[in-house]
C-alpha cells in the first residue's frame, strides 16, 4: 500500500530524524576538516602598517591608505598631482606607498581614476602573498581545502531538495 507520508520508502518521521542527523553530521565533520587544513603562520605580535590593513578588506582599501600616506607626507596634492620628488626618508612609507607614487607621478593615473588598482596588480599580488604568509590572510590552497571542506553539507542540500522536488512531483 502506498503511503503518500512516506519519503522515497521511509516513513516521513523516520526520515526527518535520519536526515536532521546528517545535517548535524555533515556541519560538524565540515567544521573538522576546516581546522585541519593547512595550518597557518602564527600571528602574535605581527604589527600591520596602515596599506597591510586596508589589503585585509580589499585591493582598494590598500590604495587608499597608500593614497592618504602619500598626502600625510605631502608628496601629492588632493587632486593626486605629485607636489615633490621621493625622498630617503619617504622610504619609510613602504615599498607598496612607492608603487602608487611611481604609478601617479608616470602621469597616467589620475586620483580619480578607477583602473589605479588594476595598474598597480604586481605590487598589490605581492602585498596580499606577504599577508597570506603571515597567515593573515586566505591563500589560494586554504581557499580551496575550505571549499572541499563544505561538500558534506552540499550532499545534505542535495537530499533535502531532491526531497523537495519528489514532494512535489
């Protein structure tokens, strides 16, 4: 006889406590695997200077506080024209600070210009693997480990949808 209740077989009781198990199951073993994977560099005592702290938001925020650097120590006007040439002491400002100067005193990006990030790709992939092996930031092996991580709980979506869907039909 068939019971309309029932779930591929499985009465509609015994599969929600089998599958609110799995869900369970799946979410810890997802969150086992992530603190197994690749182990990374001990932060205590990492000081981070203004551009390494905006690199932890975005590629954009880096820019930025490059930008407001270069303006702190008068070497660019607000409108980002260069008010004078890089000192010694301007070397203090970080490598990555002298890429945006060199980048806005070629002449070819203005302040306002959106491409300045995308100019300046080399300098900010370097910035962001210098953070990565500080263990600061996401590296491309975390990023993907994380993400094999997570299919247990994608296996547990796929069930409750497919639920769905027979329901349905």
């Amino acid at each position: 006889m068939y019971n309309e209740s029932a779930t591929w077989g499985i009465p509609s009781e015994t599969f929600l406590v089998v599958y609110v198990a799995a869900a369970v199951l799946a979410v810890g073993l997802a969150v086992f695997l992530r603190s197994r994977g690749t182990a990374s560099a001990p932060t205590a005592g990492v000081r981070l200077d203004p551009v390494q702290a905006g690199m932890l938001t975005s590629d954009d925020r880096a820019v930025a506080a490059s930008l407001t650097l270069l303006r702190g120590a008068d070497l660019i006007s607000a409108d980002g024209t260069v008010l004078r040439a890089w000192g010694v002491a301007d070397n203090a400002l970080g490598s990555f600070t002298r890429a945006v100067y060199d980048e806005l005193a070629s002449g070819r990006s203005a302040l306002g210009n959106l491409r300045l990030p995308g100019r300046l790709q080399a300098p900010l992939d370097h910035l962001r693997s210098t953070l990565v092996a500080q263990g600061l930031l996401t590296g491309p092996a975390q990023k993907a480990w994380n993400r094999r991580a997570s299919l247990p709980i994608l296996v547990v979506v796929a069930v409750g949808v497919a639920r769905l869907v027979s329901g349905f039909a």
